[in-house]
C-alpha cells in the first residue's frame, strides 16, 4: 500500500507499476453527475475526459491515465498508470528541497498539456456534439410547420411575447457558443424551405413563423453586437477569424468586471 496522504497526480509510494491516491471526502469539494445519471467527483469526471482523447485530435492524452476508482465511506481511492518510476511529492520536497527548474517544467508542462486537452473538448468537440444535433433538430421541426395558404397561421399574443426571450437565448447561444457559421447555415436553409414550399403552396404556420422570426430577431442582435464591439482591438485580437462575434463573457470580464 501507498502513503495515506493526498498526493499530487499519483506520484506517490512505492515502485508499483501503478499510483494509488486516496482523497479524503472532506476533500472532495465538487461533483459532477455523468451521462448514465451518476454522481462521480469533478477529478475522476475530469481525467476521464482527458484520457479519452486520441493522438488525431488537438494535444495528447492525458500524462497520468486513470485505470479505476473507489468511493469509500470515507475517502476516494484511486489507481492510476504511473509511465515512468515516481515518489510522493511532499516526500521528495522534504528530502530535497525545492525543485530544480528543469524538473518543475516538467510537471507544469504536464498539467497545461492536460488543461489545453480539456479546452480543446469543451470549447469544439463539445460545442459539436451539443450543437449541430439541436440545430438539426430545429430545422426538422420547422420543416413540419407548414400549411396551406388557407389557413389561420398568424401568431397569437403569448407568441409575440415570447418573441423577445427566445431571440435573446439564440443570440446567447450564438455568440457565447462561437457558432455563427452553424446558425447562419441553419437559417438559410429555413429561408430556403420557406420558397420551396411557398412553390407548393405552402407557408409557415403560427410555430414556423414563431421560428423563423426568432431567427430573424437574433441574426439582427448579433448584427447589432457586432456593429458595437467593431473597433474594440482587444477582442478583435482575441477573435481573429473571418467572422468577428466576440464572447458576451469576454465582454465581460474586459470591460464590466474588471471596472468594477
């Protein structure tokens, strides 16, 4: 068995092929619940999102794999793939003293290379998995939400009302997902199955219009955001590709959290 104490990334014991960290639950201070509904810790919700990585996606997987876990009543335990020989961390301070330049790069390159890794799935891999199926969804729904000329199709009252928020939350979802290229194609393609059917002599009932205007509605506030962050040269060098929609939460943390 390996020391009792909490150790940093699994270095810690002996010269077992693998690392056992146990974590307190006093420790324990987040939880993050998975896809199957369970409740597991944010650091075994976290390497596991890491390990998970291949060598054809953007960096490399994570230093320290995690073979298993064990939710004790009192601790967590877990086994970890130890590549190389290892020591417990305060062990080796203790011994030696602090760590020399060379080999305390080599510990941080690990952790920014596992956090570049846990960037890269939020900010892309998770923005494709969650958006393009909504997106796809949406537009599915919308191709059902026709009807003949003929037909009552104006929006009532509580629709117009609910115009607003729901722009507001496509705008959201626009400019803080980065996803303006999906949106833009999502809407085109509704305003061409508008003509298509319009052909067939079919228009968009009251939830197509409710849709299609909610799109109309947020393409104008994105216009209008855009239109007011033009010349702002921090985030223009922050977001530098062809289509410039810059994050409300770097607005944020720019220009309203930081005066205050």
């Amino acid at each position: 068995m390996t020391d009792p104490h909490t150790c940093l990334w699994g270095f810690c014991g002996d010269n077992l092929a693998v690392a056992i960290k146990h974590i307190p639950n006093e420790n324990i201070y987040c939880q993050h619940t998975d896809e199957n509904g369970q409740e597991i810790s944010a650091e075994v919700a976290i390497m596991l999102k890491l390990q998970s990585g291949t060598s054809d996606s953007a960096g490399s997987t994570a230093p320290i794999a995690l073979l298993d876990w064990y939710v004790l009543p009192n601790e967590l335990i877990l086994v970890l793939e130890r590549p190389m020989p290892a020591s417990d961390f305060m062990s080796y301070v203790t011994k030696h003293g602090t760590l020399e330049e060379n080999e305390a790069k080599v510990l941080l390159k690990q952790l920014i290379d596992s956090f570049e890794l846990l960037y890269y799935y939020d900010e892309h891999l998770g923005h494709i998995m969650w958006y393009i199926p909504f997106f796809i969804i949406l537009f599915i729904y919308f191709s059902g939400c026709f009807c003949s000329f003929q037909e009552e199709r104006r929006i009532t009252v509580p629709g117009w009302l609910l115009l607003g928020p729901s722009a507001l939350y496509y705008w959201y979802l626009v400019t803080e997902g980065q996803i303006t290229e999906l949106f833009l194609l999502t809407f085109f393609a509704m305003v061409t199955m508008v003509m298509f059917q319009h052909h067939k002599g079919l228009s968009p009932d009251s939830n197509g219009l409710f849709l299609l205007y909610s799109f109309s509605v947020t393409l104008l506030l994105v216009a209008l955001w855009v239109a007011y962050l033009w010349n702002d040269q921090v985030l223009r060098n922050k977001y530098p590709g062809l289509l410039y929609v810059p994050e409300p939460w770097s607005y944020y943390t720019l220009h309203i959290k930081k005066n205050h």
